[in-house]
C-alpha cells in the first residue's frame, strides 16, 4: 500500500513526464523521472523538508501559464538604498526582506574578491510590468517582446524575489561579474531563472543577467534532483503540492 506522499509523487511524476514543453525535452524530463522515481524515499524526503522549510513562500511558481493577481505585493518589501556593498542605478528599487539580506551576503563576498555587483531591476508592480510589455510590444512587435517580456501577472519580478543585474544585455555574461555571478550566485540561494537553450521550457530566451532568489536549500534541490534548472524544479513542486489522491 502507497503513502499518501507516494501517492501524490506518482501524480506529479505522471504530470511532469507530460509537461506541455516535453517535444524537444524528452530525454532530460524522463531521466529525471525516472532518477526521481528510482529513489523515491530520498526524494519524498527532500522535498517535504524543503516545502516545509519555505516561510517565505519563495517556491511561488509564476510564469506563463501561472498568473499573480493585479493586486499582488509582498508584504515586506524594503526599498534599496545607496550603500558600500552593492551598486543601485535607480533609486525606485525594492526587493523582499530574505532577498535583500541575502543579495548583501553575496555582494560583500563579491566585493571581496573585486566585484561590484550592480542591481538594475527588482520588483515591479502588475501595472508597471503591464507598462513595460505594452511598451515592448509596440517597439518589437509582440512575438519578439514575448521572448523577452512577461506578460502583466505573469512576471517573476512582481514577486519581489527577482534581480536583473548589470547592463541587462547578453555581454553581462562575459563580464566579471557575470562570470562571477555564474559560479557563485547559488550559494547564496540566486538561481538562473531563464538558462541557455531552455526556451522552449521557461518560456524566454536566455537571460544571463536575471536571478531569482530560491533559498540555498531549493538551489540544493535543484541542482540534486532537476539538472539544476529552476522550472524543472517550480513546476515538479506544484505539481507535488496540488496532486490529487484518492
């Protein structure tokens, strides 16, 4: 007889093996169903332990197809200020409390070794986001800015957990800090949110300047259990919270 978590892990296996962005993926999604399936009392563990461990609620998954409401704001935004550790370009700023403190651990360690990390966009209202796709839509047409640009509600940003870093263009990879970004960012709980050749699975092209912060345990999990790809993992979590059993 399965457990409960056995049985709400079979639901989210069978839903995640038939994920609308499979085509193309095929290979990658059963190999980590199948390892996930292949360990299965390891897994429910993991993955019970980091559910419950998110206070802050940052496992939220938003993205094209999960929408927050028009009237969603966190609760504990703190504006950024001008300050010795990171670099600000704007002064309109603000990112959740944990965010915050955790993007100042990481740039203290950055500055350390010669880095300054710039942030140049944190969170953004439902209007602000609806603003910026409207505009980039008129500018690009919508098929290019879809690539790009979130739909109003759809958007990590509004959140308050996401960092655009940088100039926010593709040579921010190349640059120290980028560079420096890539090896380190998940010790300090930032994950990649839009991975080179993952569009079809995020949705957008490959933003190498966009981090979200997940925790050091959800980038544990997802660097254990999903090829350390932040979807794989979003996705897999909901499915696994909203499984339904009988």
């Amino acid at each position: 007889v399965l457990s409960p978590d056995e049985q709400k892990l079979l639901v989210a296996l069978d839903s995640f093996r038939n994920i609308y962005y499979r085509p193309g993926y095929e290979a990658e999604i059963d190999a980590i169903a199948d390892n996930i399936q292949g360990n299965t009392a390891d897994f429910i563990q993991d993955i019970n332990n980091l559910i419950a461990s998110d206070e802050n609620g940052l496992l939220l998954l938003v993205d094209k197809k999960h929408y927050l409401a028009n009237t969603f704001v966190p609760e504990d935004l703190v504006d950024l200020t001008k300050n010795p550790d990171y670099a600000i370009n704007r002064t309109d700023l603000s990112l959740r409390v944990c965010v915050e403190e955790a993007l100042r651990k990481m740039a203290v360690a950055a500055k350390a070794e010669g880095i300054t990390l710039l942030v140049s966009s944190t969170f953004r209202t439902y209007d602000y986001q609806k603003r910026l796709y409207e505009r980039n839509v008129r500018e690009m047409g919508k098929e290019a800015a879809d690539r790009e640009s979130a739909m109003p509600g759809s958007s990590q940003h509004q959140t308050g957990t996401a960092i655009d870093f940088g100039d926010i263009t593709d040579k921010f990879a190349t640059e120290p800090s980028g560079i420096w970004l890539a090896a380190n960012a998940g010790k300090y709980g930032f994950s990649l949110s839009f991975p080179q050749g993952y569009e079809p699975v995020t949705g957008y092209r490959w933003e190498c300047w966009h981090y979200r912060y997940i925790g050091q345990s959800a980038v544990f999990m997802q660097e254990k259990w999903f090829n350390n790809v932040q979807q794989y993992m979003l996705d897999f979590i909901h499915f696994y919270k909203n499984a339904e059993i009988a």
